[in-house]
C-alpha cells in the first residue's frame, strides 16, 4: 500500500539528506530516533517546506532513514555484484497517459521506455543505468519483481520507489541472495513523482 497522504521532500535542502544519511551511520539511533528525527524535521522546516504534519512527517524520513541503514549494511556485498538490474516506477514517467510513448511488454514486466521527452527522469534514469551495464525495468507495481527475478538471476537490484513499496520489494529480495539498493521516492502521490538523479547516480 502506498503511504495515506502525499508528501513532496523536493523543496527540502540538500543537506538535511545528507545530515540524514549521517545519522542512519550512527548504531543505538533507535532509542533515541524519534526525538532526533523531530528535532531535525524543526531545524529543517520540514513542515514548512511540505505541508506535513509533524506525525507524517515523521513516518517518513524515518522510512528513509530506515532504508539508507539497509542500504549500508548491504553496500558491500552489493558492490561485488555483477549482474544488475534497477527497477524504476512508472510513477515517475513524465506522462502517465498516452504522451509516454513507452510500450508495456508483459513478458518481462516492464515499460520500455521510447525516450520520447529528455527531461523524463525515466528516461534519464534509464539511459543512466543502461551506460553502466544495468538492465532497467520500469514497473506498475511491485508484485512485477517476484517475476524479474525469477526470469533473470540478478546478483544486484538497485530499486526506486516510494517507501512501502521499496518495503514489499525488500521482503520479496530476502532469502534469494540478491544484494539491493533502494532510491526512495522524495514525492509521492503515485503520479509524477520524483526521485532524486544524484542520490541513484552514486548508488549505481
Ligand atoms: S521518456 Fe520514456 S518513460 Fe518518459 S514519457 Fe517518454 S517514453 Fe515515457
Ligand atoms: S508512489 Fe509510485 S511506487 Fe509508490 S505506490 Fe504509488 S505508484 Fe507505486
């Protein structure tokens, strides 16, 4: 399910993510997360910047602090990986109608993007990606990964998506033995949403 309300983080400084990324370094936060996380989402106006409240808020970036702590822990053996794949949301396509010349194959599952706007972050993501040797996936939906995996013995999976759904995706991944990376999704609302270029760029 994706998260109740919608959230765009897009307006935020670039060094609360970086202070963010910091602190999911530190062992023991979680005694103490709740605090530190609303004393940042203070520091930062986070409300201001996004019109959340302070519990929405909260669910979210500990969300995203949750999954770069993942993201850590799984770095390693992530980067000993050859064979990859990133697995992209349709949500962040330009277009979500027919402007997005992107095909659905069933048999992969995934769009396959026709690159038809250069400022699409799908497009930019995949040529991106496709430079660097990944095989890119663009998804309707996180039940389509059960099934990529089964037809490609993926070592890694970078995966960008909102954070429940970057969850499903994870339980789906433990116990197969592919290392993943997740980008989490900086505006949600299931049409038009952001990930940061930056942030998937180091990752890859
Ligand atoms: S660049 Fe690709 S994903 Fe983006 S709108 Fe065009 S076909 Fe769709
Ligand atoms: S925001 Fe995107 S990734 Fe998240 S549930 Fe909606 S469509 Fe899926």
């Amino acid at each position: 399910m994706p998260y109740k309300f919608t959230f765009d983080l897009s307006p935020v400084p670039r060094f609360f993510f970086r202070e963010m990324a910091r602190i999911s370094y530190q062992k023991g936060m979680h005694k103490t997360l709740l605090n530190t996380l609303q004393d940042m989402i203070r520091r930062f106006k986070i409300q201001e910047a996004t019109g959340l409240n302070l519990s929405d808020a909260v669910v979210v970036i500990q969300d995203m602090i949750d999954l770069q702590a993942i993201n850590l822990m799984e770095r390693q053996k992530f980067l000993q990986t050859k064979k990859r794949a990133l697995l992209l949301p349709h949500c962040s396509r330009k277009y979500m109608d027919n402007r997005c010349k992107a095909m659905f194959d069933e048999n992969l599952p995934s769009y396959v993007c026709a690159h038809c706007s250069p400022d699409c972050l799908v497009n930019k993501a995949d040529f991106l990606a496709k430079k660097r040797g990944y095989d890119v996936y663009v998804l309707p939906g996180g039940s389509c990964v059960t099934k990529i995996l089964k037809a490609a013995k993926y070592e890694g999976v970078v995966g960008v998506a909102c954070g429940s759904e970057i969850r499903i995706s994870g339980e789906i991944l433990q116990g197969t033995g592919v290392a993943g990376q997740a980008i989490p999704l900086i505006k949600n609302g299931c049409s038009n949403t952001v990930f940061n270029m930056e942030s998937l760029a180091k990752t890859l």
